[in-house]
C-alpha cells in the first residue's frame, strides 16, 4: 500500500498544491508525466530526487480525492 505521507501541503511551495516529500515536484507533475507515458523509471531517471515509493503515494492520493469530487448524473 502507497503511503500517502509522503504527500505534503505547504502553502508558500508551488502555490499550496500538494508537493511530494516537500520538494518543489507536485502530484500533478507526476500524474501529467505518466499520463503522458512516461514509466516510474524514466520519471525516475529525469528526477532522481524521486523514489517509486513517492510515484505509488501520488497515485492513491489522486485515487483517495477522486472518492470526493462531483458527479455528473444522466438527466
């Protein structure tokens, strides 16, 4: 299971946008580098400040936040 602890909330680092470990690296940088199809391991590569542990909390944070956003019903 992913620890979610690794994600951070700081409101004076990349305006206040949840943060991996405190560095300058947000979950939406992640999430747009492995949409775009990126591997845990080239993302690695490019940022090696990163651990596959910090990929996996990224993922169940977006996978926990989904649970709450909006649901649009069929009229």
């Amino acid at each position: 299971m992913a620890d979610e602890s690794r994600i951070t909330l700081e409101p004076g680092k990349r305006g206040g946008k949840p943060c991996v470990r405190g560095l300058r690296i947000t979950v939406e940088d992640v999430l747009s580098w492995l949409a775009a199809g990126m591997s845990p391991e080239e993302i690695i590569a490019d940022y090696p400040e990163l651990e596959r542990e910090d990929i996996l909390a990224c993922l169940a944070f977006a996978a926990a936040h989904m649970k709450h956003s909006a649901r649009i019903e069929a009229v």
